[in-house]
C-alpha cells in the first residue's frame, strides 16, 4: 500500500508548510512550483529543508512545475497533476500556499479522488495561532506541535550558517567578567550618566589615547557606579586612583569592552540563561544561497516555531537608524511572517526611531531599559507557546 501523499504548493513562506509536513511525519511529497517560485528557488529550499538530518531525511520529495499565467492554464495544471497517479491514492492537500484561485483549480480537481477509490483531505496551516485545520468527513483542528529547529529555518529561507556558535576564546572571555556585565545591564537605569561617561573615556582610550583616564570626578564608594568601578578593579579590568580621578583600563581590549562590548556579552548572558532550552545562536555568520556576502547576526533564537533575531549596538543615536532598518529586512528575510526582532543598545533610542521599528517588527531595549532584557525574552519565548 502506498503512502499518504502530502501536495503542497511552494510558497515564499515555507514553514506554513514544512511544520504540519513534518509534524505529521510525511513519507511522500509532491511540491508544486509556480515559475516566480522557481526564481525564488522556494521549493528547493523546502526540500533541503524536509531532507536534513533532524526532520525527514528518509522522505521522498518531488518538485514539479505548475502554471499559474492565466486561470486556463491553472485549470489545465490542475487537471494534469490529477491525472498523475492520483488514483486510489490517499492524498492530503496543504493548501496554505498559492493564491486562492490556484488552491480552487486544484481542489476542484482533486475533489473526484474517493470517486476513484481513494481519499481526500485538505489541510490548513495557520502559523499565527499555531493552529491545523482538516476539511474533510470530519472538519477538525488541533494545535501545531513544536518541530521547527533553528537550522530548519534557516534552510527554509534558503540561508546556511558559516559558524552556528561563538568562539571558545570569546565565550570564556564573557565568562570571566559576566558579573560586571550583568551588573551594568540590569542596573542600567541606576547607571545612565555614569555609562555614558565611562563610554566616552573608554572611546578615547581604545582609539589610542592614554589607557589612563581622568574623570571630573569619582562616583561614591556605596553608589551604584562606585559598586561598578570596585567590581571592574576587582577583576582586572581597570585600576583606579581615587586620590587624581583616574581611571585605567587594563587594554585596548578592554576599553573596547567598556565602549559597548559589554551590552553583546550582557545578551549573550541573558541568552543562555534565560531561553533555554529554546534552540538559539549567537555571533553567528548567514549566507544566502544566492549570496557570497555574510550577514553577521548578534543572537537568533527559535521557539514554538517563531524566530527572534537579536542586534546588540553601542552606536549614537544617528546611527541607529539604519541599524535598525537593516536588523527589520534579516527579520523579514530570515524570520518571515512569524520573525520578531529586538534592537539592544546602550545608547538611548530617539522616538522616531522607535516608531520606524515598530513597521519593521522589531523591539528596542535601550539604555536604562537593558534590566528588563530577562523579562523580555521570557514573555516572547511563552508568547511562543500561546
């Protein structure tokens, strides 16, 4: 007896139908690729997708052409495929891709299969309210499970990572001083002036100036950027004479650190602590397949089938904006329809700026807001699962 063949249509959204093809454990798959598709080479990548190592490597996967130009030529494709060795088969149709007047033709077509001796299903994958709805004896709908990884989406979207974690080098670096990165994130809001002032110094410091550098002054022993200063002393990374008011940085490294190299390891902190066990990366390097040129990407995360693309920056705020726009096209190139991105700065974020965001479907985190970073990915890993 032969399989159930799933036929779907390829689409610019691919995970509408990989996550039911792969919750449902497909064996045999029929994709149907419009010519724009085939351009967008879609139907490749969800079958690269289908055929990896974690979701259904033993599958067989058929890409056939379909015509979309004109209404006749949908009704002629549709025929055809139904004449294809359709017969007796029992045949489920996601019909989540194509235009509506594709998915017509070809369930118009496919509706005389049981005359035949077969069955007939058609299903809809509703990736907002993580939901799959069957039209058939008994129209029913039940939640889509948890199946897309991150190399998943990746695939999908037809990009390949270079690097899938961040050096060993740099992740024992971030270990070392975390306390003085989470100390500095989550007391942000305590520490606004004295960041910026350390920021500015430590700028002059990595750029070539003196390691050493005079303050106008030394915060108190008991104040938050007191606690600061003796937190950093105490592990290396700086060395104070509170007789002059000086402060210095134990290298350029370091003065780097304190310019806003702190907010990357401060998420890569929360990252690991908080979105466990969520399938995530950071500092990690995508391709395009059509593509030489690499997108660097600060963090990337996948849960209940939905992606967070994370940018951590220590920019002005007049160059946050194209930050932002660029952090807006990778969440819609590699996140698609279900992609959220947050914007993590130490800087403070101009109100315009934060409106420009909001079309791009991306969050911001800045400046004394960095404490809540936590709270943050919590509620969009449950938001996930709602």
């Amino acid at each position: 007896m032969k399989p159930t063949l799933h036929l779907c249509v390829a689409t610019g959204q691919n995970a509408a139908n990989f996550i039911p093809l792969k919750q449902l454990q497909a064996e045999e798959i029929w994709v149907l690729e419009t010519p724009d598709m085939q351009k967008q080479r879609s139907a490749n990548a969800l079958a690269m997708a289908l055929k990896s190592e974690h979701a259904l490597p033993h599958a067989h996967v058929r890409i056939l052409p379909f015509d979309d130009s004109t209404p006749q030529a949908m009704q002629d494709a549709a025929l055809q495929l139904a004449d294809a060795e359709l017969d007796g088969r029992d045949v489920i149709f996601h019909a989540t891709g194509g235009t509506k007047l594709m998915v017509l033709a070809i369930h118009q077509q496919l509706l005389n299969l049981p005359t035949g001796g077969g069955r007939y299903r058609v299903l809809y994958a509703d990736t907002a309210h993580q939901t799959l709805s069957w039209l058939d004896d008994q129209p029913r709908q039940e939640p889509m499970a948890d199946v897309l990884t991150l190399n998943e989406q990746l695939l999908l979207r037809n990009y390949r990572t270079s690097n899938d974690t961040r050096p060993a080098a740099i992740q024992k670096r971030a270990s070392e001083r975390a306390r003085v990165s989470r100390f500095m994130g989550e007391k942000s809001a305590e520490l606004k002036g004295f960041i910026s002032a350390m920021n500015y110094r430590a700028r002059r410091a990595a750029d070539g100036d003196s390691l050493t550098q005079e303050f106008g002054y030394l915060p108190r022993a008991q104040s938050p950027a007191g606690r600061l200063l003796k937190l950093a002393a105490d592990h290396g990374l700086v060395t104070i004479d509170e007789d002059r008011n000086l402060v210095t940085f134990a290298g350029r490294d370091v003065a780097e650190y304190f310019c806003g190299g702190w907010v990357e390891e401060y998420v890569f902190l929360k990252f690991t602590g908080t979105l466990a066990p969520s399938q995530y990366t950071l500092g990690a390097q995508i391709a395009h397949s059509q593509s030489k040129t690499p997108n660097e990407i600060d963090g990337i995360a996948v849960a209940h089938n939905r992606t967070l693309i994370i940018e951590c920056k220590a920019k002005k705020q007049d160059q946050a904006q194209e930050a932002i726009y660029k952090l807006g096209q990778l969440v819609s190139k590699v996140g698609g329809l279900m992609g959220r991105g947050l914007y993590v700065s130490a800087r403070e974020v101009h109100d315009a700026d934060r409106n420009r965001a909001r079309e791009y479907g991306v969050d911001i985190l800045a400046a004394e807001e960095l404490g809540g970073l936590s709270d943050y990915l919590r509620r969009w890993k449950d938001n996930s699962a709602s």
